[in-house]
C-alpha cells in the first residue's frame, strides 16, 4: 500500500479485504509474558461509537484473553490475508461491553445501547440474523464485548 494514501482511503482498503471472506482476520494481542496471542475472528470496518473515527471493529467472547491483555495497554493487530495479498491494522484498542459500559472518555453505555453496538459491529463485520433477539440473549450471557482498533498504522501487499 502507498505510503501517501489516507487514513479514510486505507480503511476503505481494508473493508474491502474484509468484505472478501466475510469479515475473517486474524487478531493478535500481547500477553504479560510478551508472547503473542492470535485468535481467527469476524471483524469490519466502521466510525468508533466514541469518537466517530474510524476503525477495526469485532466483538469479543467476555472471557476471552484477548480483553485482559488489552485491558492491560497492549495493541492490537488485525491482520486479513486473501492469497498472497493481504492487509494489516495495529493500533490501541477500546473495549465496551458489560464489564467495560464507561468508555475513557467518560461515555457511559447503559444496556440497550450495548444491545445495540453489539449488532452495529456484527453487522459491519458482514453478518446477519434470522433471529436477533437469540442473538442479543447469546451476547449478553457471554458477556461479549466490542473491540474497537484504532489504526496507528496500516500495512499491507498486493
């Protein structure tokens, strides 16, 4: 990817990458020993519901590891292979969900509006519901969250 691209138009890259394999990537966290963690998940591209910027977006079961070691200030890295082509995002990540309802910036989500943002990122990372009120009682009894990645940087070939 050019160097000379903007934020917008390098995100727009990587939604398209993602549209590909509906919504498939690997993330990637920094565990406290400094090994690196990745897991295959569903993500898409939309505007932080803080800040309104855009970012890498994905909801996370609520005791997956990869909440703790973002908790604990490590990055994130998304990365999306299709061939031999593929697309990387790092930055910090924000977490909302029921155990983290107070965004940094003082933000408080009640529970009809975590409802809500879970379906927004299912629905940006491509995916669809024959019944979303399964899919609310399944998200709130796993206590899943949002993962937001701001893009620090983007990286990608072909």
């Amino acid at each position: 990817m050019a160097d000379h691209d903007t934020d917008s138009t390098r995100l727009d890259d990587v939604r398209a990458f993602l549209a590909d394999e509906h919504g498939l990537a690997t993330v990637s966290t920094t565990q406290a020993d400094g090994r690196v963690l990745s897991s295959v998940v569903n993500c898409g591209v939309m505007a932080h519901p803080v800040t309104g910027e855009g970012c890498v977006a994905l909801v996370s079961r609520g005791d997956a590891a990869r909440l703790g070691h973002i908790r604990r200030g490590s990055e994130v890295t998304v990365l999306i292979r299709r061939g031999w082509a593929w697309r990387a995002v790092t930055g910090p990540a924000d977490i909302i969900g029921p155990d983290d309802a107070v965004h940094s910036s003082g933000t408080d989500f009640d529970a009809e509006e975590l409802r809500l943002l879970m379906r927004q990122v299912y629905q940006a990372a491509g995916g669809d519901h024959d019944d979303y009120d399964e899919y609310d009682r399944v998200m709130a009894a796993e206590r899943r969250a949002a993962v937001f990645v701001s893009p620090d940087r983007i990286l990608g070939v072909g």
